[in-house]
C-alpha cells in the first residue's frame, strides 16, 4: 500500500508530533514498507493455527509447595524499626 504525505501529516496530527519535509519523506516510505509487510502476513494460510504467546513452549519452573514452620513473632519482629506487642508499628497513613 503507498502511503501518501498527507497519510504522513494527518498520522502525525493524531499523534500531536511536528515534523518536517525530509521526516515526512522518511516516514513516507517506512510506513510504506509496514504496511507491504502487513500485507504479505495477510496472505498467510492461518486456518486450523492455534494463537501462542511465545514461539516456544513456556513452563513456569517452581519449586514443590512443602509445609514448613513459619518464623515465630519474636524471630519476625527481630529487626523491626518499630513494634508494638506483637505487630509491626508502621505510620498512620488514613485519618
């Protein structure tokens, strides 16, 4: 598909971006290209394809869930900046 200069300054219009006589020329022809690629994937046999996120097979890789004993509070509230019982002390953000 050829894209024309006023395609270029009405994209770049939408796009609220100035540009100039050699940036049009540019882009006249690089958007010219997209669109020719676009139209070549157009013409691809896609029936029967199933749509995949990544070209490869993905496979969350995480370790087995086991029980295990939890930090108790004292071990918890060790480094803490400030405590109050048994909870951490944190600054009042909602009046």
């Amino acid at each position: 598909m050829k894209v024309t200069k006023e395609d270029v300054y009405h994209v770049a219009k939408l796009s609220q971006l100035e540009i100039d006589e050699n940036e049009v020329e540019m882009f006249k022809d690089q958007l010219s290209q997209i669109l020719d690629w676009q139209g070549k994937l157009d013409e691809l046999e896609l029936e029967g394809l199933f749509p995949t996120v990544h070209a490869l097979n993905m496979k969350n890789v995480t370790r087995e869930d086991k029980e295990r004993p939890s930090l108790s509070n004292e071990k918890a509230l060790e480094n803490a900046p400030e405590k109050e019982g048994n909870y951490f002390k944190v600054p009042r953000i909602i009046e």
